[in-house]
C-alpha cells in the first residue's frame, strides 16, 4: 500500500489517558484509554469518551494494535455528525501502518466508509500522538 495524497484527509492530535499492562507467559497485552481532537478541511470535531487503543504482541512476534472510537463534529459542510474508527495495524521497522474502517452518518463524508485509506501515527511529544489517514492505491 502507498500513499497517494499529500495532504491527510483526516488528521488527529491524540492525548493518552494512561497504560493498562499485562505481561504474561507467551506474551503481553496493553490498553490505551485516550480523548483528542481532529481538525482539518472535511472534519472538526473532538473523539468522545471511551476511545482506547488495544495493544497486543505474543513473545518473538510483532506488535498489533486495534484502537476503536467515534469523533464527533461537523463535516466540510458544516453538518453535525459522527465517525466511527477502527483502526487496526502492526508496529514494524518502519513505524506504524494502520488499515482503518470508517462508518459515518455525514453523507458528506460517506465515501470514507469505501475508500482504501492507510494510517499513520507518530508521536506528537510526551503522551500525544498524531494519527493521519491517507487515501492509498493497492499495491
């Protein structure tokens, strides 16, 4: 998969809440409670309570992540709405990728919910990070 915008069509500034750890045996498990905000041109809004990004990884293998949340705001035409996120991805050499599926009632922004999107986050400094989706072209 490759990116095929330059600019994200959402982009997000993600404030952890905290760390849940468990380290067992064959491998380990970690949940990320977290709040935040989006604002670029198709959304504003903030992510309501209850995000949480679930992170799992068995012993020699890679790191999985699944984060769950919906934002709430207005569309680029000011409509007030809400967006569901799953984000699902790996943590590898190069970073994190993540395949994100998208559900929304902004008919707007519908055509996220088909669109071939990638995600990418980066740390944004201490407990933050900056999640962006782009549109992809398959490989």
């Amino acid at each position: 998969m490759v990116k095929t915008g330059k600019e994200p069509v959402l982009e997000l500034d993600v404030r952890l809440d905290g760390f849940h750890e468990v380290h067992g045996k064959r491998g380990e498990a970690c949940m990320i409670p977290f709040h935040g905000t989006a604002d670029g041109p198709l959304f504003q809004g903030s992510i309501l309570p209850g995000g949480v990004d679930t992170q799992t990884q068995r012993k020699g293998e890679a790191r999985f992540l699944s984060a769950r949340y919906i934002l709430e705001g207005v569309d680029a035409d000011g409509g007030s709405c809400r967006i569901f996120i799953e984000n699902n991805g790996a943590i590898g050499p190069d970073g994190i990728t993540t395949r994100p599926r998208i559900f929304t009632d902004s008919a707007v922004l519908s055509w996220l919910e088909d669109a071939a999107l990638c995600g990418t986050v980066e740390s944004n400094g201490e407990k933050r990070v900056r999640i962006c989706f782009y549109r992809t072209e398959e490989a």
